[in-house]
C-alpha cells in the first residue's frame, strides 16, 4: 500500500474537555487509510508580533515545517462571536507568514465547524473561507459540514456516540480524502 497523506488537524480549541478535539479524534479514527490525521493542539503557539518576524520564536517555526511537509490541512473548529477563536486565527496568521511564502501555500484545505448550539458554527466556517484563499490551496466546497447539537455526543470515554454525527464526518472524510488524493498527484 502507498504511504498516507499525512494531515493536519487544527483544533480550534484549546480546552481540555473540547467537543473540537473529540470530533477530531473521532475523524482520526474514521479517516480511510489513504490518509493519516495528526491532530495538533494550539497550545502554545506565541502571539504573532511582526517586531519579531526576523527572529521567529521556535514554536512558530515547528508549527510551519509542520503545515509545509503536510499533505494537506483540516480546520475543526468552534465559533466564539460568530467567528473563529482567537488561538485559530493567530495560528493562522503566524503560518501565512512570511509574506507570499504562506505555508498553507497549495495544501487542499477541509473545514468543519461545530457548536453545542443550534447553528452548528456556521459563521466560523463561513470566516475560514474568507480568510484563507489567498494564502493556502483549494478548499473542498461539497460537503459542506456545519454540526449542531454536539454536546450529547461523545460518551464519559469521550467516544462519539451519535450515530447520525459519525455518518456525516465518514461522509465528509471519505470526500475530504479523494480531494487530498487529487491534490497531491
Ligand atoms: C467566548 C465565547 C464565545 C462563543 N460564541 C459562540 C457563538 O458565536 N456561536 C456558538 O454557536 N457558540 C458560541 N460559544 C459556545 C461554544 O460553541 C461552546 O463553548 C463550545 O463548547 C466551544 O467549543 P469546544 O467545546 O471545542 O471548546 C461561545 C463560547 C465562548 C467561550
């Protein structure tokens, strides 16, 4: 068999308890075995300041080899204030750098928002699609996923245990997986 596409997962939460980090697990284990997820905690990546763009810190640039050497990148994401949490958009902002040498550059995009609410985050994953197209690579359009209701979905293991929410993200990565494979010919 050929070797995996290796992918990274940015969870855009940082909570310990964090039913983002679950879905991304969950897709870890469901992801066909074309693909291999390494879902990547925010934690500790320095506020980007510009003052200090001659000088990265060592975080900022463990956290681009890691975008650069990925076969493609998978938002999973809450929203807080009908956008993206602030860890989110400074990872993004310290990756997008330096200047035209993004390196979200060419890397087939997912993105999938979530939110114990009715609106399943839509907004967050509506502002990823703003942000994103002039520094990374294509972004899947269909399916589109926006999941509501997910805070009764994950058993005290963390496990997810809402049938319907395990067959959309089969769905959605299976069609995520075809479109990395389509990207990386
Ligand atoms: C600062 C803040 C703002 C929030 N704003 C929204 C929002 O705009 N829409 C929404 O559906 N949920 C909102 N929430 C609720 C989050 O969806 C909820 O806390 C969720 O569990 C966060 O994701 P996590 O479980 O992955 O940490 C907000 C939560 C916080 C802390």
């Amino acid at each position: 068999m050929a070797t995996p596409h290796n992918i990274v997962v940015l969870v855009g939460s940082i909570r310990k308890e964090s039913f983002t980090l679950k879905i991304a697990n969950a897709l870890a284990k469901l992801a066909p075995d074309t693909l291999k997820l390494d879902v990547v905690s925010l934690h500790g990546i320095s506020f980007f300041d510009q003052d200090l763009e001659t000088t990265p810190p060592a975080d900022w640039l463990a956290f681009r080899e890691k975008i650069q050497k990925s076969a493609g990148v998978l938002f999973v994401t809450p929203e807080y204030n009908r956008s993206i949490p602030g860890v989110l958009k400074n990872a993004i902002d310290v990756g997008s750098r330096p200047s035209g040498k993004s390196s979200f550059l060419g890397k087939p995009i997912g993105i999938i928002s979530n939110s114990p609410g009715p609106l399943g985050g839509v907004s967050a994953a509506k502002h990823l699609q703003n942000i994103l197209p002039g520094i990374s690579g294509p972004i899947l359009g269909q399916p589109e996923i926006y999941l509501n209701g997910v805070g009764d979905a994950f058993d005290e293991k963390g496990h997810l245990a809402k049938e319907g929410l395990q067959k959309v993200l089969q769905q959605y990565i299976d069609a995520y997986a075809a479109f990395v494979d389509k990207h990386n010919k």
